[in-house]
C-alpha cells in the first residue's frame, strides 16, 4: 500500500491527535485570525492521520462562517479541488466541496464539468454532486 508524502513544512501536522484536532476545530466557534491560519493550513495539508478526514470535514464545516481573506479562500480553492481532480480525498469529502461550493461555485462548477468526464467513478459522483447544485440555483 503506498503511503503519502507529507511536506515538512506539514510534518507536524500529522503529528496532531485527535484530540489536538478537535480543540483546533473548537477554536473555530470564536475564531482568531491564528487559529483560521492553522486550519486552514491543516485542511490543504495532505495528511492522513488518525482522524483527520473528519477533523478537515469539521473545520470545512465551521470555515463557512469564518471570514477568509483572498489568500485562504484560493489555497482551499485549489487544495480541495485538486484534491477533487486527482480522486485523492478521504471520507467525508462533501464538507470539503460544501465549503468550495460556498466560496466561488462558480469555479467549482467549471472544475467539476471537467471532473464530470473522469475515468474514476468515485470523481464522477461526486463532480456530478457539486453540478446538481447549478440546477438548484
């Protein structure tokens, strides 16, 4: 089983528990401009530790009420869908696309129209999932 390579300036982000991971998510209830940086620096993060795709679901989730700056919205732009793109992403992926869909659905759906037309099934449903969401607007 290949294992992914974490950069080192994310080294120590997969180091973090789960319950490390919770009480950041928690600091997102009454953000801090730290705290929204170290999310966000932990949801484009490629790791996969215990819990963490639940934990970046979690922030995803609560990042939706948080104001971002130009700077955090285009790196989660581009980190989840690229994640997206590749097929590489981990349970609980429709917090991630949910907080994409919110920050610029439209280049979500010019993203998932490509997406739409993937050789993996599982990049498919889900880029059919975000387009659905032209229909409903």
């Amino acid at each position: 089983m290949p294992t992914t390579k974490v950069a080192p300036a994310h080294a120590q982000l997969q180091m973090l528990s789960k319950t490390d991971l919770h009480s950041l998510a928690d600091g997102l209830l009454a953000p801090e401009p730290w705290i929204v940086d170290r999310c966000v620096e932990f949801v484009i993060a490629e790791t996969d530790g215990h819990w963490h795709g639940r934990a970046r679901a979690m922030m995803c989730r609560r990042l939706k009420h948080c104001d971002l700056g130009r700077t955090h919205r285009t790196q989660l732009l581009a980190s989840i869908l690229g994640r997206l793109d590749s097929g590489a992403f981990t349970e609980q992926f429709k917090d991630q696309l949910r907080l994409v869909i919110h920050l610029d659905l439209q280049r979500a759906l010019e993203t998932c129209r490509g997406a739409a037309m993937s050789a993996k099934p599982h990049v498919r449903r889900y880029a059919q999932w975000v387009l659905a969401h032209e229909q409903n607007r």
